[in-house]
C-alpha cells in the first residue's frame, strides 16, 4: 500500500497499520495470558462468581484504548515511537480499570471485584498485557514510519526505455 502522505511518510497508510496492530495485539494478549496462565498454573482471574465478562469487558475497552491513543500517534507525519510507551500504558490501565467496574456489577461485591483487578494490576498477567500493547504499538509506528517498499523478485523488476 502506497502512502497517501509522499515522501515524509512510510509505506504503510496509518489506517492499515492501526487495523495490523489492533489485530496483533488483541491476539497477543490471549495468546499471551493463555501461556502465563498455563506455565504459573494459575486462573487469569482467580476470584471465584465473577465469570468472563470482567476479561472480555476489560480486553474489549483496552483494544479501544490502544487503538484511539495509536490512532492519534499514527496519524501524525512522522510518528514517534514515544508513542509505544503512552499506548501501552493507557491500554493497561484501561483494561484494570473497566475489569475492576465489571467485575462489581456482576457480582456487586467491592472485595470480589477489588481482588480481581489487584490480582491483574500486580502479577504476571498484567506485565502480559502492558507488553502486548507496547510491542503491537511499536509495529504500528514502525508500519508507518519506514520507508520500506513491498519485495519483489528480480524478473517483477519494470524495465526501463535505455535497458531494452
């Protein structure tokens, strides 16, 4: 895909390069929670009652975070990478946050849903999903920020007037 930005920007559209990293980080944090949770031997959400509406609630409200936050880096020129660090940040807290308010309206219990977002803020899951965001969002800026061309073997090559 061709930028619509000419020669500042990458090779990348912003708009692609947001859909590419929301994508790779909604899989990276199932993928990445699913592999914690089977080398620690532990539940992702450990409180017993809450079900999977606080995670999903949670990892849906994150991907709306991280895409709204790399949205506004991508878009830019020239997009700092800076941005990877704030994205990811955002992402997290956000996913803290709304699994902690989930959690308390499906089971109406402070201490439940209290437990429930401590026990994401400060374990491995958590480190699971801040470092999802922040290597998805890295690809995004790098998505919009190089200069890269598509492959292409040597006969696709256009040849030129003085060659033939």
């Amino acid at each position: 895909m061709t930028s619509e930005r000419g020669g500042q920007g990458g090779s990348n559209r912003p708009a692609a390069a947001l859909v590419f990293a929301s994508m790779g980080y909604v899989a990276l944090v199932i993928f990445g929670l699913g592999m914690t949770s089977l080398v620690l031997d532990q539940d992702v959400i450990a409180v017993t009652g809450l079900g999977q509406a606080p995670a999903i609630v949670g990892l849906l409200a994150s991907l709306a975070a991280f895409a709204l936050v790399l949205w506004g880096a991508v878009r830019r020129e020239r997009p700092s990478y800076w941005a990877s660090a704030t994205t990811a940040a955002t992402a997290y807290v956000t996913y803290v946050v709304v699994l902690w308010l989930t959690a308390l309206v499906t089971s109406s219990d402070v201490a439940r849903a209290t437990s429930a977002a401590t026990s994401i803020a400060t374990t491995w899951f958590g480190a699971v999903i801040a470092a999802s965001a922040f290597v998805c969002a890295w690809a995004g800026v790098a998505l919009v920020r190089t200069q890269a061309s598509q492959p292409r073997w040597p006969w696709e090559e256009e040849k030129r007037d003085d060659e033939e």
